[in-house]
C-alpha cells in the first residue's frame, strides 16, 4: 500500500449500504455502548456497596423498603447463627411472614437461628404459626420473657441490626465487632432467664399456667415504679384489658382497695394471698 493511501475508517457509510441499513448498524452501535455503560455502572455500584459495608462501618435504612432489602440480603448469607428478638407488635402477621421467607433459605442449609419474644406471643395466633413453620427445621429455638425489649437482629456473630431512632420505620446496619459483641452478649442474657416456646400450639389457660407468674411480676414491678395502665399494657404487650384484670386481680391479693394503696404494699414487700391461675 502506497504511503499516500488511507484506509477509509469503518463507520463511513457504504455506497451500497441502504438507509434502513444504516440505521440497523447504528441502533447496534447505541446498544452495544448501552450495555457497556450498564456493566460499568454495576461495577461502580459493587464497588460502593462493598466499601460501605466494609468492617467497622455503619450504615442507616430508612423506609421499610430499604431495611427488609438490606435484612433479606444479609439473612441470606447467614453462614452459621441468626440471633432475633420480635417484640410484639399490634398487626405481626405481615411482619413475620416476611421474616419467615427471609430465614427459610438459611435455615434449609442448615444454619442454627434462637428468637425471643415476648411472653404475649403465646397467645397470638400469627406468633404461634410462625413458631411452627421454622421450628420445622432443625436447629430452631423459641424462647420469651415478660418484659419489652427492642428489636434486634444478629447473624454470625458480624452483622447486627437495631432500630433507628430518628423514624418508626428505619434500622441502623452495624459491623463494628465491639458493638456487635455487645449486642451478643445482652440476647444471651436475656435468652438464659426465658421459657421455652411450646412446639405444639396450646390453650390460653395451658399456656397462661406457664407465664403468668413473671408476667405478674413484671407488672407489680412497673406498678411500683408508677407506670400507668396504658404504658404497662405497652411494656409487656398486652391488651389493656388485660392488664387491668391482672391489677384488679393483685388488688385482691394484697387487699388494697386501690392502685396507689396497692403500689404502696408491694414497695414495702408484703405478701398477698396466692393468686389464682389466669390467661392474660
């Protein structure tokens, strides 16, 4: 080829190309750059996402949206424990099948997984559904406690979720191993002083035979404090009326005709009569 020869670049039009050709060649071309730029903008996002939940690093969730998305991904990767506590809640049905679709894979490969709840939830018919389903799979214990704890989630002993503070739907995403060992250590402690979950769904008055003494308790405690009834129903999860035949029921063991005559002799350590067997 002669120095003063050029070859003609390729994307000059060729006398024979036709204008529907030509068009057809260039849609190719924008498309072909399209999924270039898509591949590229997935990378970058890869890389951001790894930095951002990189060890040591926070990161909060605000919608429910964005907390079940980032739940689910880091449930499915769960390699040897899942850690939850489910406090109650006025609609659980919704929430805990979701929980449930998020747990399954982990659980099917074998994955261990203790939730706490409330002792309230024996008596919930969604609570008691869901006990069922995961404890199909081995490896599953349900334990619960009388008084109200803040949700928690923690998987392998590296990620760990609790609620954010500035909205009602919103979660904070932690991998600092301090916090995270922390947050262990509190489920652990709370977890050795709850009763086991019946496996089989049982009465109101089986089930309220094995939990009304601390939930008793709990609310003699909170009287003395002076919490009102609304606040200890919210406490303890449970209905208001409840909670009043529960008060009226200590009125009766202690003898006291009302509730501040009532908190005044539970701060002093009297002893009432036994109480008799209740459902909540």
């Amino acid at each position: 080829m002669s120095t003063g020869s050029k070859q003609a670049p390729r994307d000059t039009l060729s006398p024979t190309e036709s204008p529907l050709e030509s068009v057809l060649r260039i849609a190719d071309t924008l498309s072909s750059l399209e999924r270039y730029a898509t591949e590229a903008a997935d990378r970058l996002l890869l890389a951001e996402g790894a930095a951002a939940e990189a060890p040591g690093r926070s990161r909060y969730l605000e919608g429910p949206a964005a907390v079940q998305e980032a739940i689910t991904a880091v449930l499915w990767r769960a390699k040897r424990e899942i850690l939850t506590a489910q406090p109650d809640e006025p609609h659980p049905g919704a929430a805990l099948d979701w929980i449930r679709a998020a747990v399954r894979a982990p659980l099917a490969r074998g994955v261990a997984m203790r939730t706490l709840f409330q002792h309230s939830a024996r008596f919930s018919e969604p609570a008691k559904k869901y006990v069922q389903q995961i404890m199909e799979h081995g490896g599953v214990e349900v334990r619960t406690l009388p008084e109200f704890f803040d949700r928690l989630i923690v998987v392998d002993g590296e990620v760990a979720f609790v609620p954010g503070a500035e909205h009602p739907h919103s979660a904070v995403l932690i991998r600092d191993g301090a916090v995270i060992a922390f947050l262990r250590g509190v489920f652990d402690t709370a977890w050795v002083r709850a009763e086991r979950f019946p496996f089989r769904p049982v009465r109101a008055a089986d089930a309220a035979r094995e939990v009304v003494p601390d939930v008793r308790q709990a609310i003699k405690a909170l009287l003395v404090e002076g919490r009102s009834d609304k606040a200890i129903a919210r406490r303890l999860g449970m209905s208001l009326r409840s909670v009043q035949g529960h008060i009226a029921s200590l009125r009766e063991q202690y003898g006291a005709q009302h509730r501040f005559q009532l908190g005044y002799r539970m701060a002093r350590g009297e002893h009432g009569v036994a109480a008799r067997d209740e459902t909540l």
